[in-house]
C-alpha cells in the first residue's frame, strides 16, 4: 500500500508542488472549498476498513477512532465553508470618496504562502494526522500540502492519501494538491524542512522535535515559519471552597480527564496545584481510592508505552516527589496504568524538570500552603495550551490576581471542566505561548488556523478586471470585506470613486 520515499524522490514531489501552488492562483476559494467537501467524502466512504487498520495500528478502541473520524469529517466540512465566507482573507479596500482625488487606491488580501510541509500526530491518526486539521487548512489557504506520514500508522495514512487523491481526481484539482512521503527516519522530515520549495511547517508531537523542527527553519538561508505545536502540562488550579462544596464530583471529573486515551492528549492534565487543608485532604483521598480502582490500557504503541514509563520514573526519582496513588492492577504489556505524585510548592519552583511533560495518564500535585504559594506556582509555570481553575465565583473573586497570572501563561483558559475536550470551532484558540507552541498567536484547531498559511499582499492602482475576485469592486464571490472602515457584502459602487 505505501513504500519508503527516498529522498531522490522529494525533489519530483515538490516540483509538482509548486506547480500546482502556481495553478492554484488561478482557483476560486469555492472550487477549492468543493474540493475539501468531497475529501470529507471520501474519508467517509473508507467506511470499517480505515477504523479496522487503525484500530491494529494504534490500539484505540473503535468507539474512540469512529467519534475521531466523525470529528476530522466535521474539520473539512466546516473549514470549507469558512474558506467560503472569505473572513480569513481579512480583504481591506481603501479609496478615494471622491473623483478625482489624490489619494490611491490600495486593496489588500490574504494569499498563500506556498506548498507546507505537514508532520502529523501519533495519537490522533485521523484528525491530526495526513488528513487532519492542518492538512485542510493549507489546501483552504491554497497551500499544496506535502505530509510526513507518521511511522506509527502507516497503512492508515495511505489510506487517508488515497482518499484525498480520489476527491482530487474527482475535482480535477492540480496534481501536486497533495502528497505524502514516508520514512521511519528523521532524514525525509528533515529533507523536507530544508527544502527551498517548502515555505511552511505544521508539526504535532514532542518539545524536542518541534524546537529541532523551528531551529532547522529558522537556519535555512530563507527561514519559513513553523507552526509547531509542543509539550504542555495543563496545570488545574484546585481552590479551596470548590472542593469543599464539590471535591468528590471534582475528583472523579479529573480521574477521567487524565485517564482518558490513556493520557495519550496533548491537553492531559499533568499538574495540579492546591492549598492544603482539610478540603484538600479529602479531595486526594478521593483521588486515591479512583486512581487505585482505575484499569490500565493499551498505549499506543510500544515506544510510546516505554516512553511513559521512562519519563514517569524520571519525574519520581526527582527530590521529594512522593507517589500519591497508583492503579491497583498491574500494567501487561504495553499498558500504561494511572500514576499521581505529590510535590511542595517550594520543591515544584525550585526545579525545572518537574514542569517536563510525562506523556501518558500522569499527574503532579502541587501542595501550596497558602494562596500566595499558589501565585508563586503560577508565575513559575512555563507557557500550556490550557490551564484549568476549579472554584466558586467566591474563589474567583478572592483570587483575581491569580487568574491574571494564568491568562498569562496559556491559550484556553477553563472554569470548572477539564480540558481534554477541544471543540472544533472558530471560537477556539488550541495554542499557547512557548513552550506549548513556537506562535501563541495560531490555533491548530479551528478554521482560524487557515490564518496559519497566508500572508498579507495590497495591490495599488490596479485595474479592476486584474484583481484577485475577492477585490474586484463587483464582489462576485461574495465575501465579507471592509471598504473604507465599514465591514460589508456589498459591492463598489462606481460611481463613487475614482475607477
């Protein structure tokens, strides 16, 4: 079904991809817009044998990669219609009320940075992965996409590419849309981010391989962007009359939260930080008698299970850290079963380390001694995708400082849920600043990372029939556009200006 790239080969790939991001100037935002409607199509029509193969590949359960598979359906679908709406191509005209008029008249628009270089995720095979969110992003842009198929399930990315490449072949599409190219190494990743013909990057994965990925790019002779999603911990603010009201229903909503997928989600929530006193002490006792009853899972795959049990010990052995809970049934093989630890407040700001992600059903608490030791912990923790408080609108009120302090430090801040759950939609914000990130000002998520791939271009003076649709005074596509400071559909009406 698929076969190593080797490098000779990249070159071909990427000549064809730059043709087609040249032919690609000349479709509409709507043909490409169908085009990403029928690859959700085609995904679809994979039917049992995509959740089968990804099911041995990966060791998910089918319930899981069923609901994952709906979810990446939804990302194409919605990030179609967005694309059509055009709001992403932030199209600003401005021009003379008056003829004639000294002043120019100058329109820009969004255009696309050229063929991305995508590296997808172990544990999202369908929604982060050949086809996942960042895969339809850059095509909605008008960026050809070439993925680095993730060696962890291969025979799901071939099938994911075969799928695009029937919905491309169904809408005559440029070859060179898409292409995928494998290689268990670093060396085609590599190859790939060097290559003059790539002009952006999308990575999912570890701390190391995005800083590796974004200090390549930034070397290059013309450096490129790289949008590297990386390691977050997710810290939970546990506050004291939350816990004494709910901290049983709190409990069980954290046990679930860190367990679910094994761990295996970049916003598991590996850190929590709370006061100690009675509430606390009941709340992890709570914890306790949860985890122990908690059953151990299937990871991944066996680096990734090796992995975890590597890192978690790593985070045990550091100074004064205790294990909390653990589950009471033995991990086989493969298996990554629920750990907690606990650590002082003091010891947490005092060293580094204990801030390092331990992917899989880990967590960390963190015992302050009181509010001002919790603030101390908030201004110590490194940039997450998420942070998380727990408390009343009295705990909130008698701690805005804190809450200050975290806003700082992440992308989502959440009241009273968990953040595993990550909606698709235009409201959220999945990103955070460094180390969480390489650019806190991107999503990965939502159809906002389209964003991702463009930059901005203004054309001056230019006639009207050899403008970009999107900035001719008739408006035919019909996108939202701001003409002179006022956000409209309407077209130019000529008899107002200077054209």
């Amino acid at each position: 079904m698929y076969k190593e790239t080797s490098l000779e080969e990249v070159d071909a790939i990427l000549a064809k991809a730059g043709q087609a991001y040249r032919e690609l100037k000349r479709y509409s935002i709507r043909q490409r817009a169908a085009f990403m409607r029928a690859v959700a199509v085609e995904i679809e029509a994979l039917g049992n044998e995509l959740i089968k193969t990804a099911m041995n590949e990966s060791h998910l359960t089918e319930a899981r990669l069923t609901g994952e598979r709906a979810r990446t359906i939804l990302q194409w679908n919605s990030y179609a219609n967005y694309a059509e709406l055009g709001n992403w191509l932030d199209v600003r005209i401005d021009m003379p009320f008056l003829s004639p008029s000294t002043k120019p008249d100058i329109r820009k628009i969004s255009v696309a940075l050229g063929p991305v270089a995508v590296f997808g995720a172990g544990n999202f095979p369908f929604a982060f992965s050949t086809a996942g969110g960042d895969t339809a992003c850059a095509i909605a842009a008008g960026c050809p996409v070439v993925v680095k198929a993730h060696p962890g399930h291969p025979q799901t990315c071939a099938l994911m590419a075969q799928a695009i490449e029937k919905a491309r072949v169904k809408c005559r599409m440029p070859e060179g849309i898409f292409a995928q190219v494998y290689g268990a190494g670093i060396e085609i990743g590599q190859v790939l981010v060097k290559h003059p013909g790539i002009k952006a990057v999308a990575f999912t994965g570890s701390y190391q391989g995005g800083k590796a990925l974004t200090e390549m790019a930034a070397q290059r002779s013309e450096p490129i962007p790289v949008f590297a999603e990386m390691g977050s911990i997710n810290p939970v603010f546990l506050l004291p009359e939350k816990l004494k009201k709910d901290g049983n229903e709190v409990a069980g909503q954290f046990i679930t939260s860190v367990t679910l997928g094994v761990g295996q989600f970049c916003t598991n929530p590996g850190l929590m930080i709370g006061i100690a006193g009675e509430e606390l002490n009941s709340f992890t006792a709570a914890l306790e008698k949860l985890a122990h009853d908690a059953p151990p899972a299937t990871m991944l795959h066996p680096g990734i299970a090796a992995n975890y049990e590597k890192t978690r010990e790593k985070a045990l052995r550091q100074q004064e850290v205790e294990v909390l809970a653990q589950s009471g049934i033995e991990a086989a093989e493969n298996q990554g079963g629920i750990t907690l630890a606990k650590v002082s407040a003091h010891t947490f700001t005092a060293n580094p380390a204990l801030q390092e992600e331990v992917f899989g059903p880990y967590s960390l608490l963190v015992v302050c001694q009181n509010a001002d030791e919790m603030l101390a912990v908030a201004n110590a923790i490194k940039g997450q995708l998420t942070a998380t408080l727990i408390a009343t609108g009295a705990d909130l009120e008698a701690n805005r400082e804190l809450y200050e302090v975290i806003q700082e430090r992440c992308g989502r801040i959440v009241v009273n849920q968990f953040p595993t759950g990550v909606e698709v939609c235009l409201a959220m914000h999945h990103g955070g600043p460094y180390p969480a990130t390489s650019n806190s000002a991107f999503t990965s998520v939502g159809a906002d990372g389209i964003k991702r791939f463009t930059r901005p271009l203004s054309f001056q003076n230019w006639p009207n029939q050899y403008l970009p649709a999107e900035l001719q005074n008739e408006n035919p596509l019909e996108v939202w556009r701001t003409i002179n400071n006022e956000l409209t559909l309407e077209a130019i009406n000529l008899t107002v200006t200077s054209l």
